[in-house]
C-alpha cells in the first residue's frame, strides 16, 4: 500500500495499528509512504482505516490548505488494487 497524507495520519488495519506519518518531505517534492498489509491482511473483508488530523493551519507536521488523502496498492499477483478514498 502507498499512502500520501499531507498531515498526521495513522494507519489500522482490521483493528491493529500498522503504522504513522506522514514521512517527512519539502513541500515541492511530497513523497508517500509504503506498507506491506498482507499479515495484516485475512481471508474474506478487511477493514483498512486511515485516521487524519488536520490542524486547519500550516506548521511542521501539515501542508497549508485542506488536507488530502491519497492511497493506492496492488496484489502480490501485480494486480492493481483500486482503494476507494473520503472523509467522515
């Protein structure tokens, strides 16, 4: 799985805690965080959750403006995975 999020984020699956960002980068080169989900992963539906803090002001650990979500993955088998992403 890539994962882009211009502010703090945290990463669940199926209940578990995978990982946290976003990676440090300049805002004229923004760069994406990867992770292996499969022992995450289980035989039938998944739940992948991304929770995003946006603090609605530019600092160190956000861009300026509204936040983004980007996320993308593919299967072992090459297979791109088409991930479905919003804001609740």
């Amino acid at each position: 799985l890539r994962i882009f999020v211009d502010c703090r984020y945290r990463l669940s699956v199926n209940g578990r805690v995978v990982g946290c960002g976003p990676a440090r980068f300049l805002p004229a080169y923004p760069e994406y965080d990867e992770y292996d989900l499969a022992p995450f992963l289980r035989a039938g539906e998944n739940c992948i959750l991304v929770e995003a803090h946006h603090p609605g002001a530019p600092n160190f650990q956000s861009a300026p403006g509204r936040g983004g979500v980007w996320i993308q993955g593919s299967l072992s088998t090459g297979e791109s995975l088409d991930l479905p992403t919003g804001w609740e």
